[in-house]
C-alpha cells in the first residue's frame, strides 16, 4: 500500500476531522479512501452512460 499527502483547505480539513469524530471512518486515511472509492464508482458510472 502506498501513502500520499496532499494539502487540504480547512473546511475540507475540517469534514474530514468531522467524519472521524462522529465515527464514520476509523481515522483520517480511511475518509480519504472512502471518498476516492466512491468517486471511483462515480467514474464507472459516468463512463457507462458514455456508451
């Protein structure tokens, strides 16, 4: 597995401290997959109604 770091601007900063808090996602690396997953399956779909 690899690990990146990417700038967040603080209200994205702060959703994500959010998320952990109110124990949707285990830590701050889990929020981060969790939203590229989901814009993973966005792009599958968006590639689906291309053809």
């Amino acid at each position: 597995m690899s690990t990146i770091s990417a700038p967040l601007p603080p209200i994205l900063d702060e959703f994500v401290k959010r998320m952990v808090k109110e124990g949707k996602a285990h830590n701050k690396a889990d929020v981060v997959r969790k939203a590229l997953e989901l814009l993973e399956e966005k792009d599958k779909q968006s590639d689906k109604s291309k053809n």
